[in-house]
C-alpha cells in the first residue's frame, strides 16, 4: 500500500498487515469496554453483618423476656448493625491480550486511512515555542477538527506551543492509548515516526 506525503508529495510504500486491515468493529468495542472497566475506582462498600464490629453473644436468652428473639447485636434490624444487601466489591478487571490490542490499533489507524485523515509529512517541526506559527499551520490542514500529532520521542517546542490549541494534541506512539483515538478526526505525524509505529505493530 502507498500513501502520499504532505509536504514533498512523494509516495511512499506502508504495510499492508497494519494500515490496510479490515475495520473491526468487535475488537474495538472489546478493549474500549475493557479500559473503561479497568479504571474503575471501585471505591463503593457497605459493611454488612460479618463486617461490622460487635459481639456474637445473643444478647438474651430465647424466651422468656417478653421481647423478640435475637442473636445477634450486628442483625441488620438494629441500630449500628450491618447494612442488608449493601454495596460490595467487586472485580472489573477485564484482560485483553496484546494481539487483540494490536488487531484493534491497526483497524482504527486503517480507518482513519480510508478516510483520508492519516496525514503523514517528510518532516513535522517547530523552531520555537511559538503557538500562533503552529495554529497557522495545523488550521491550514485540519481547520478545528480534533487531531492528535504523533511523535516517537519528546519535543518541547511542539508539545508547548501545542498547549492552548484546544483542538490539538500530542501524543507519543509508545503511549498509544486507543480510546483517545476514538475521540479524534485526524492524524498527523513524520515518516520516521511512521516506521517506528510499524515496527511497534508488527
């Protein structure tokens, strides 16, 4: 598969098995509902009978006394005893393997091939922390569509001059976080950070 570079307009040649995939849909939705399962705080408990602090002695004997039977001062029905059917913790964690998270980053990077908004320069840079110069350059291509630039090592100049363009971010490829790609309309980044997402991929 070929793809053509912004800026030099050369055609360069792309794997097949990364950028030309069937869009899956299941896979997709598979690890979106396992990240969102996954960050779950979890937080929520009530304590019932067996949690609450008390004594297990009956509190008097079975008849005789003119008053209900009871066992124990933890029964739900008294006051600072355990709560019924009360909140539990639960386990959400929800594993996905790393072939069905590379099958799912492959169909939606094919997607957004498909769909011509995968935009690939020679070179991608800026000289100095300067917004506007990157604002200028960025609504040229994209206007004020969400896009994410994707980088492969740490750039100071892009990453703040980036800071207050609300429709606009970077990422690094070794942080790829596919739920994040769901929220965006465009993708850009360099050729060599292209080979670098290949050989992550593969």
């Amino acid at each position: 598969m070929k793809i053509i570079l912004k800026d030099t307009k050369k055609e360069i040649d792309i794997l097949d098995n990364i950028f030309n995939v069937k869009y899956n849909e299941s896979v997709i939705h598979q690890v979106y509902v396992s990240y969102l399962s996954n960050i779950r705080q979890n937080t929520k408990l009530n304590k019932n009978r067996s949690n609450v602090s008390g004594s297990n002695k009956k509190p008097w004997k079975q008849k005789g006394t003119g008053k209900a039977r009871s066992g124990c001062i933890r029964s739900p029905i008294w006051r600072s005893g355990g709560v019924t059917f009360g909140n539990q913790r639960k386990n959400y964690v929800c594993k996905i393997n790393k072939k069905m998270y590379k099958l799912a980053c492959k169909s939606m990077f094919s997607k957004f091939i498909n769909i011509n908004s995968f935009i690939v320069f020679n070179e991608f840079y800026v000289n100095s922390i300067k917004t506007k110069y990157l604002y200028n350059k960025i609504f040229n291509i994209v206007k004020k569509n969400k896009t994410v630039i994707l980088i492969d090592k740490y750039n100071e100049y892009l990453i703040k001059s980036s800071n207050n363009i609300y429709f606009l971010y970077v990422k690094c490829i070794f942080d790829i976080n596919l739920i994040s790609l769901l929220n965006f309309n465009y993708i850009i980044l360099t050729e060599f950070t292209l080979r670098n997402l290949e050989k992550l991929l593969l």
